[in-house]
C-alpha cells in the first residue's frame, strides 16, 4: 500500500530565506548550509520558481556561498525597506508605542524602558523611532537580529542619521539587560506551530511587561496586492518571491492569540486592526497587543480611541 504524502499548504510553505541561511541555537555561530538540502526541499513542496532562484546562484564543494547569500539578503532588505516606509511601518508602531509607555510611567515601573526589536533587520522600525517617535529620554530602543551583516548596516545607518538607538547579533530573550517592551515587524509570520508556542514562552518567561507583533493582515486581497507591489517595485528576485509568500503565510488573528495565550496567561492580550473587512486595503496591517498583568487595563486607556479598533483575544 502506498501512503501519500500530506497536502501541503501554501501556510505551510518555507520563504527562500528561511532556508540559505543557519545559525547554531546557542552560539548564534553562522552554520554552513547544503545547497542540495535546500534544493530537494523546493523540490519535494514543488516549488519551482524558489529552486531555480537557489539553483543560480554560486556555490562551493556542495555548500551555498555565504558572502553571495548575505549580499542578497542585504540586497532584498534594502528593497524591503520600502513596504516599510509606503505603509509607514514606524508611524504604526508609534501610535502602539506610545501609550504602552505612558502604561508603564503610570504604573510607576522604573525606567529606562528597553523596547527591542526583535529580528529588526536593517532596523527601519528602530530607526524610525529613534528619529521621529520623541518617546521620551527614558526609552531605549535597540533591535536585534542574527544576521551580522543587517545588524552591521543598521548600525552604520543609525551612525549616518545621527541616531541614539543601538543594534546587536544577539538573541533577543536573552540580553543582559532585558527587554520592558518587546516590538516584531514581519517577523512573526517566520514562527510556526511548536516555534510559535516557544516564541511566546520566551516573552512570558523573561522579565519583558508588554509586547506589540505587527505583521501582515490576512485577506484574499493580500496575496493580489503583495504581488503588484513585490513585482512593481523589487528588483531582487528573493525580494519578490518571499515578499508574495509572507503575504500568504500571515498567521491570522485566531492562530497569534492561541499561540500567545497558551503561554502568556498573566497578560491582557488584543489584535489591534485584526478584525475581517470586506475592503482589506483599509486594514493592511495587523498588531497582537500583550500587556502584562493590571498593566492591560493601563494600556486600554491610554490607546483612548484606538480601543475601538482592538478585538480580545
């Protein structure tokens, strides 16, 4: 008898990046990764168009050339950075930010508040912040990502602008001086299933009193509208091809608050703009709010109208 395979998904599917690149879990040390794994994986979900991508690219003694792949991953995100800016990722969180902080002042909870961004790659959202969000002289704002060479730019660009926040290869959960509010732009979608669980384990387990996780607003228009945009204006084609797939892989407002209750049953949690519309181009975006504690009903009041636009989890 034969037993087929599961159907697999386009949930279930991986992003190009998610599989070029390797780190060790507890060094963070860069792992070297086999160009012919990461082919017969595209080749066993069928996913042509990511394995002719790969299967360009140069490659020495089996193993995916790390310079070529780190250069195409700044590339892309460079690239990225304009979603960024056209949805004024930084203006969003703002508005988020703000009175999770002015929470915090009244809860008497000593400063500084650290907000960290966690996988901020180029670290526009940190940036953004630093530049324009006047947060007040008792906030920090730093990001995090694994990748040296992102973490390399973002600090050179910080430098460039004149910028006050800081950048580290580092694991988020695990800084020395940890985190008051954690901040995730596009980079929630990346966790799945048990990974999921685990990512909001570590956020209830550290000392971390609020978290926001903006990422992509499921609908049946955010395929169709990621693909114009990915094909109008990337030039990279890892860019195009896991920008269109983040779109789809968008965990929906159900899966984020499950995952987040399961382990962080001490916070208030909300989806701000999470709820389903009949025009999704108004809603684009969407934000899992997590408040520690009597911290949530601070939080609440503070968001003073955009209250109307969060659903409880």
């Amino acid at each position: 008898m034969v037993v087929s395979k599961p159907m697999q998904t386009p949930l279930d599917l991986p992003e190009i990046s998610d599989l070029v690149v390797d780190y060790d879990p507890d060094t963070l040390a860069r792992q070297r990764v086999k160009r012919d794994d990461v082919l017969d994986r595209f080749t066993d979900l069928k996913m042509q168009q990511a394995k002719a991508i790969v299967q360009s690219w140069p490659h020495s003694h089996g193993m995916l050339d790390d310079r070529f792949v780190d250069g195409v991953l700044l590339r892309s995100h460079l690239e990225l950075q304009r979603l960024s800016e056209e949805f004024q990722q930084g203006a969003r969180v703002k508005r988020l930010l703000v009175p999770v902080i002015a929470a915090l002042r009244e809860a008497g909870v000593r400063p500084p508040y650290r907000a960290v961004d966690i996988g901020c790659g180029l670290g526009y959202v940190v940036r953004w912040l630093s530049a324009h969000g006047q947060l007040g002289e008792d906030v920090v704002l730093m990001g995090c990502d694994y990748n040296a060479v992102l973490v390399k730019e973002a600090a050179a660009l910080a430098q460039k602008e004149s910028l006050t926040c800081s950048f580290a290869v580092a694991n988020a959960f695990l800084l020395t001086e940890p985190a008051t509010v954690f901040l995730s732009t596009g980079a929630v979608h990346h966790f799945r299933g048990k990974d999921l669980d685990r990512f909001f384990a570590a956020q209830a387990a550290g000392e971390a009193l609020a978290f926001l996780h903006t990422d992509t607003a499921p609908s049946w228009l955010a395929p169709i509208g990621s693909r114009l945009f990915h094909n109008a204006r990337m030039r990279e084609p890892l860019a195009r091809h896991d920008g269109v797939l983040s779109a789809v892989r968008a965990h929906s407002a159900h899966v984020l608050g499950r995952a987040a209750s399961l382990s962080c049953k001490e916070f208030w949690l909300g989806v701000f703009d999470g709820k389903r519309s009949l025009f999704p181009v108004l809603r684009v975006l969407q934000t899992l709010i997590g408040a520690r504690g009597a911290l949530g009903d601070a939080v609440k009041k503070n968001l003073g109208p955009l209250a109307a636009r969060v659903e409880r989890v």
